[in-house]
C-alpha cells in the first residue's frame, strides 16, 4: 500500500477539495504534545491559539486512516451539507479503524513518569516524619490539586481521543483504557494513593483530634483530603464495573475516623461524669453532638454524619444509660423541665429509650397522683371539691411539664393518661372501706353539682365554663362513666326540680360537653329533664289561667306543680302519705284539671320530693319556715294539739318510722319542738311538744335538708339501678355482635363487647358471661352443638 491517501468526493461536480499535505510523524505530534504537556504541568500560561493548536494536533492524528507513521493532513476542505459523516473511505470502499492507541500509550506513560517524579521530588514532606500534619496535609493537596487541574486540561485537549478511539475501545471490552482524565486519577491512586494514604489518614485524625480538644485547624487541608479519597474512588480498575464513589474514603477515612472518634469520646465521657453532675453531662452531649455535625458540614462527606452520630450517641447515651434514666427520675421530682428537655431531645428517636422514659413518668405521675389524694382523703367524702382539686392540680403539674419539656410528644401523653386513669379510678378513697371503685365518679359528680347548684359563692359565667371544662378533662380518665352518670342525673334533677341551678346556660354547656364525650345516648335523659321543667312551667301558666276562669279552681294556697317523664328522672313513689286536710283540694283540682288537658295518662305523686313554705303565727316574730312537704304535715298537726306522741305521728301519716324519727331531730335541733327524752335516746314512744319561746335571728328559716336516710337510700338505688343498667347494655351489645356475626367464638365476642363499651365502663368478664347465659335462657342465642366456645344468634 502507498503511504499517502488521497480523498475522493462523495458527489462529483458539488463538493471542491483544496489540500496542502504536509508529511508528519507520531515522534513530531508526540514532541509537540509532550512540550504543551510539560508546559501545563509546569502551570505555566497557556493561550487559546496553543490550546487549540494541540487540540487540532490530536485532532488529525485521531482522523489518520493510515495504520503507518506518515499521513496526509487536509489544511482546507470544503464539504457538502449533505454529506456530514467523517467516515474515510480507503480501497475497495473498506472501513479504515481510528489511529489513537500509540497515541495513549505514550500519555499514560508520561502521566506514570510525571507522578513518580512528585513522589521523589515534590511529594517527600508526606513521607517525612519529621513533618508536622499540616505539611503532610497542605503538601499532598497542593500536588494533588496541581495535578488534577493539569490533568483536565489535558484531558480538554485530547477529547477527540476520548471521545473515539478511548470509546471504541471501552465498547469492544477493552478494561484498561480510560478517558485520559480517569487515567490520570487511576494512576495517581496506584502511584500516589496507596504509598502516602495511611501518612495522609493519620495526619487528618490528628487534625480532628486537635480540633476536638479546643484547637483551631486550617479545615481546608481535611476538606480537600476528603475531596481526593471520593475523587479517587469514583473509577474502578476494571471499567465493566459500576461505580463505586465512596468505598475509598470509606475505608480509608470514615472508617479510622469512626474508630478514632469512639476512642475519645469513650475516655472523655467517662472523665467528664467523674467531676460533673449528670445535668452538665447531657448539656456536653449536645454540645459535642453540635460539633460533630458542624464538622460534617464543613468538610466530610455528608454520608459520614448517620454513622458518626450513631457512634457518638453509643458512647455517650448508651454506655451511660443506666445514669441518664436515674437522674430522669430526678429531674422529674425536682421539676427540671430545661434539663428534662434537653435529654429528651437526644433519645427522641430511640423508641426503646423512649419507652423507657414513658415508663418512669408513668410511675412518677402514679405516685404523685396518689399522694396529693393521700393528703385529702379524710376530707374528700364531705368535700368533694378537694378532692377534684387534688386531681385537677396533679393532671395540669404534669401536662404542663409534658408540655415544656417533651413538646407533647404523644408518648408522655400517653404515660400521663394511663397514670391518671390509674390513680383516679384506684387510690386510697375508692379502696376505703364501704367505699368502691365507683366512689371516684360519685365525687367528681357531686363536685359539678356543687358547681351548678345556686349559692351565694357561685363564680361568675366565664369562670363557671373553665371549671367546668376542667372537669371534662378528669372525666375523660373516669372508667365508670355510667356511674358519673347516674349520679349527676339525680343531683340535675334534684336541682330542676328545686329551682337550684345557678344558671340554664351552665347546665346546658355541660351536657353539651358530656354529649361530646360520650355520644348522644349519654346526655338523651338529661336533656328531657330540661324539656320536661319547661312543659311544667307553661302548664303552671295554663293552670293560672284556667283558675281565673273558674272559681271552683282557686286554692287557699300558692300552689305551682312540676310534671315529670317517669323514664326520664331518677325519681321512684315515696310510699304511701296522708296529705294534710289544707293540702287536699289543691291536689284533687289539678287532677281533674290534668286530666283535661291529657288524656290516658296517670299522675304518680311524688311527695317526698315536694316542698313548701309555712308562715308561723304562733310568735311574737312572724318566721317563713322553708319545709319539705313531710316536714309540713308533721308542723301543720301542732295547730291542734301542742304535744304528740311520734308513734301518732307514725300512724296519722303513714311515713315510715325512720323517716318520723330523722325529721324530729331536725325540728328539735332547731328548738322548734321540745321532746320529753334526751336528743340522743329519742324513739318512736317520744313525745313532742311545742315549743312558744323559740327565737331565731333569721326571719326565713330553710329546715328543708337532706335526710340521711334517704341519703342511704339514694346512694343504694343508684348502685343497684348501675348493676342492673349495666347488665342490660351489656346484653344489648351482645346481641348487636351476634346479630351481625351470626357465629362467633367465645374469646372474640369477650373482645367486642369490651371493645363496645369501654367508653362507658369497663365490663367484667365474670359479669359478660352471666349475660350471655341470660340472653341463650332467652333464646337470643345458642351454643352450637359439638362446639360449646361458639355461640350462634337465633333471629
């Protein structure tokens, strides 16, 4: 074959070639390229016209379709558009391959000399040891960074290599060549790297470790250590390898560091908490947790910041955890809510940690509950109000501190409703004897009534609501809110029906809120309480109007009735009464009037709930005795005897005996009436007398209290009429269950009913299944046969 080449045009008449040729050898490229190389190496200037002139170099060295030393080289050309493909055509029209490989070698030859060359001249600062870490460290940058940008100026040179010889090369499998860029980083890491890696790693942890104990470091000697270990890894040796950018700094750095970083935290935490209390030890965890996380962002490889963190709190929570979790509890009694914060802050996202702490502020919380109740126990059956307060200071204690110090962090919100819900439902009061578990509920009842009851201490509107809204707060933790209700019922009632109730709106809100908390079925009677006084009081109005119109219909008396929903109000017969002569005609008018205005319906006197006022003529100071209407009958017998024998009380009457003998006391404590016996050994056989030289300083005289009687009465029917409600919701539930299973197993239909009404009270499973024998007694339901765990609902 001739050495020359000579270029044909694609289409005949439209594309002109103008050609100077000009012979050239690879030693004449490679002179000129190892001359401009030396020149970048050096850092010296560099022109646009030099650069592209190597450029041009390479260029047509690259484009050579001979596989000789000698080509021709067009200085001119010009192309048809049409025809844009820089494939050269050689004889017989074959595919000539690019010229390039002689080429790179002599590149990657001279590269390998060049680094050997800083390893004996410039780089031998790192290998001395006598040199300080800053030397080491500025020295081998310094090189590494001169090189590096030589190196991509080369590499902007001979991009015409790159981009076809390197490249067919790279696709036919060819693993030992690079872009001329990689190569040089390859090179240095097989040159440089592995000889001065552990010098350099060394230096760097020393650096760090300095820093650490209060030093300022030059940090871009480090940045830049790192910017070469990530550099140097991003290219394996073999390029049919994916990319692996971090697994040098990894291992050679990151890992050391981690090591290196143990170490000394190890040894100062141990010394720190020999001369310093706990509370200044978590304040240099976070200081130094501050720093590490700084020194990632400043100048390591953001990768480093989870395992040095994790390492970090290893050594200084985990190590010491067993301290850190006594002095929590320390904190929590010395109300340390900026140190308790602070700890917090650092185990945040250590669940098991956390669990932990939630254990011990469940404990605290306990404790503490149960000692502010301790304190008022002897106090809290007659005032209930200490007792709410007890509860109410020891809850807002803590959600405050919960608040401060864990940001509400729903894990100590939990601890504190779970400690709430124990020592409210379980302390000292409920476990005293003759009290239960329920007395809880009965207090906070009686405390709302003590709210809503009209007095002469009652706090005005605004005030009334936040108190009320902080009783719903100790409602939630109630486990019997079904005895809560009940007892509010009764007291709601009592205050209806007496005209109690310090204000309509109080009441309303309060129900509102129970509604709320508990659903609409809660609240339905105590909402047709309300309905039922405002039917009464248009009915009193009707009433007025009728006895206008009627003559017959006047009373002797002022006289005013409430009407009332028997299913509705927590009322039951008082047992049989003998109304006073005076009081019977008011009763048999409104009858008959009641009778005309409803029909089919039956009027159940409630006499032991009525009341009444008497005006006295028998002093010399006229007196308004506020009675009940038992209390009025036994007065109103004394206008025609002026001593009487309680058995005729009794029989006249017909009120219990009891009752005869509770109501007496009152009537002689008050020095109304004189009995024949001494206060204390008055029976049924006692005689009463009237008493005409009673004074008071009080023209309205209110005798009308609570019997302790009926006291226990009540008390009693209420507990029962519980037990008896609960059984019956309790049966409902299983029916519903049943009713949609259709089949179910034992143990899941146990779940589904406590899960139904645990919202009102905590059924017992003793209590579930005698329910659920009643309701198979009552063939709701049935065992199925062969299988006595599975039940099976009978439509």
């Amino acid at each position: 074959h001739s050495s020359k080449k000579t270029y044909s045009c694609a289409t005949r008449d439209t594309i002109k070639l103008r050609m100077t040729q000009q012979q050239l050898s690879l030693e004449v490229v490679w002179g000129t390229l190892l001359e401009g190389m030396g020149a970048v190496f050096a850092q010296q200037q560099m022109s646009k016209k030099q650069y592209m002139h190597l450029y041009t170099l390479v260029y047509n060295y690259c484009t050579n379709v001979s596989a000789s030393n000698h080509f021709h080289v067009p200085r001119a050309a010009i192309i048809h558009p049409r025809n844009t493909s820089r494939t050269r055509l050689g004889r017989g029209g074959e595919q000539d391959s690019f010229v390039g490989q002689d080429l790179y070698s002599k590149i990657r030859t001279h590269f390998a000399t060049h680094l050997e060359w800083l390893l004996n001249d410039r780089l031998t600062p790192v290998s001395n040891p006598a040199s300080s870490s800053e030397e080491i460290l500025q020295t081998y940058i310094r090189e590494w960074e001169d090189f590096i940008f030589s190196c991509k100026v080369i590499d902007g040179f001979c991009s015409y290599l790159n981009k076809h010889w390197v490249k067919r090369q790279i696709d036919e499998g060819k693993t030992e060549v690079f872009d001329v860029y990689d190569l040089a980083v390859i090179l240095w890491r097989r040159k440089v790297f592995v000889l001065l890696a552990d010098v350099v790693t060394e230096s760097v942890l020393k650096l760090i470790k300095r820093e650490r104990q209060g030093e300022t470091i030059c940090t871009r000697y480090i940045s830049g250590v790192v910017s070469n270990f990530v550099e140097l890894g991003i290219n394996p040796d073999d390029n049919t390898k994916p990319p692996t950018p971090l697994h040098i700094y990894k291992r050679q750095l990151q890992a050391p560091f981690i090591e290196e970083t143990e170490s000394f935290y190890v040894a100062e935490s141990a010394t720190f908490l020999q001369h310093n209390p706990v509370t200044e030890y978590v304040k240099r965890i976070e200081c130094r947790l501050r720093e590490e996380r700084k020194r990632v962002n400043v100048y390591l490889n953001p990768s480093t910041e989870e395992v040095l963190v994790s390492t970090c709190e290893q050594v200084f929570i985990i190590r010491h955890w067993d301290r850190l979790a006594n002095e929590f509890r320390v904190m929590l009694r010395q109300d340390q809510s900026e140190d308790l914060a602070r700890l917090f802050s650092l185990v945040s996202h250590h669940s098991k940690l956390v669990a932990e702490l939630k254990e011990s502020l469940f404990q605290h919380i306990s404790q503490r509950g149960h000692e502010a109740i301790d304190k008022v126990a002897e106090g809290a059956l007659s005032d209930p109000k200490i007792y709410v307060t007890a509860l109410l200071s020891t809850y807002n204690q803590y959600h405050q501190l919960i608040e401060r110090a864990f940001d509400l962090s729903q894990h100590f919100t939990s601890a504190l409703d779970s400690a709430c819900t124990k020592f409210i439902n379980n302390n000292k009061i409920t476990n005293m004897p003759g009290c239960s578990q329920v007395k809880s509920a009965e207090l906070i009842a009686k405390y709302c009534d003590l709210l809503l009851r009209k007095s002469a201490k009652n706090a005005d509107e605004s005030e009334t609501e936040e108190l009320l809204s902080q009783i719903m707060i100790i409602f939630r933790y109630i486990e019997d809110k079904d005895v809560f209700q009940k007892f509010y019922s009764r007291m709601l009632a009592k205050r209806l029906v007496a005209g109690q109730s310090a204000s309509d709106d109080a009441e309303a809100s309060m129900i509102t809120k129970l509604k709320q908390a508990c659903g609409f079925e809660y609240t339905t009677k105590l909402q047709r309480m309300f309905q039922d006084v405002h039917l009464s009081r248009e009915l009193n109005e009707k009433l007025k109007t009728h006895q206008r119109h009627n003559q017959d219909y006047k009373f002797e008396i002022d006289f005013s009735i409430q009407v009332l929903t028997s299913g509705s109000w927590p009322f039951q017969p008082g047992g049989e009464f003998a109304l006073p002569q005076c009081l019977e005609r008011p009763f048999t008018r409104f009858t008959q009037f009641y009778n005309t205005q409803y029909s089919g319906r039956v009027l159940t006197w409630l006499h032991q709930m009525s009341k009444g006022e008497i005006v006295t003529n028998c002093y010399k100071q006229k007196y308004t005795l506020q009675l009940s209407t038992y209390q009025m009958a036994f007065l109103l017998l004394f206008n025609e005897v002026d001593q009487i024998c309680l058995e005729n009380i009794h029989t006249q009457l017909l009120i219990k005996e009891e009752v005869v003998l509770q109501m007496c006391l009152v009537l002689i404590k008050t020095k109304l009436l004189e009995c024949s016996d001494p206060e204390d050994q008055v029976t049924i056989q006692s005689v009463l007398r009237f008493n005409p030289q009673f004074r008071s300083k009080k023209l309205r005289i209110n005798l009308n209290v609570p019997l302790k009687l009926e006291q226990k009465v009540e008390q009693e029917a209420t507990e029962k009429h519980v037990e008896e409600d609960r059984k019956i919701i309790i049966q409902a539930a299983i029916v519903r269950i049943m009713k949609m299973r259709k089949e179910l197993n034992h143990q899941p239909l146990l779940s589904e009913v406590v899960g139904q009404i645990s919202n009102i009270f905590k059924p017992k499973v003793h209590l579930i299944k005698k329910c659920i024998d009643v309701l198979i007694e009552k063939d709701f339901l049935e065992r199925v046969d062969g299988q006595k765990d599975i039940y099976r609902y009978l439509a």
